[in-house]
C-alpha cells in the first residue's frame, strides 16, 4: 500500500509540519533518523527558492510526539 492511501491528506512536509505542530525541523529530522516516525518521498515539488521537497512525513505520527516535545533550554554563553 502506497503511504498516500494510508495518510491520503496528511503527509506534510518538514516545514508544513513545523507550522502544524511549534517542533522545530531539526527535531522531526531526528525523530526520522531515530524510527520514531516515518519519512515518505516527496512529490519533488520545488518552493518559491528554488528548494525541492524530497521528503514528507505524516502529521498523525508526529502529533503525538509533539505533544510531549519539551525544548532544551539554551544556556548562556560563559562569561570571559
């Protein structure tokens, strides 16, 4: 079964995903890297700069995640 039949209109791109769910594009990388979530190919559709879209991943597998997705908190550069 092709993944468009299973998640006809939720497979999104990293950047559609990001806008959906506040989970930065590095984390849903990771996530896909790590088997916690699933990469689907893009239709190699192109964005406004000239970036191809190689890579899509569905929105229900992400959700839960980013329900639980809490941000590092950045530290504070030492002071010299």
């Amino acid at each position: 079964m092709r993944p468009a039949e299973l998640y006809p209109d939720d497979l999104v791109f990293e950047h559609e995903a990001t806008e959906a769910t506040g989970v930065p594009g590095p984390v849903i990388r990771k996530w896909a890297s790590r088997g916690k979530i699933r990469r689907y190919q893009g239709d190699g559709s192109y964005s406004g700069q000239g970036h191809e879209y190689k890579t899509m991943y569905a929105l229900p597998e992400i959700l839960p995640l980013a329900a639980r997705y809490k941000p590092a908190p950045q530290r504070a550069p030492k002071a010299a």
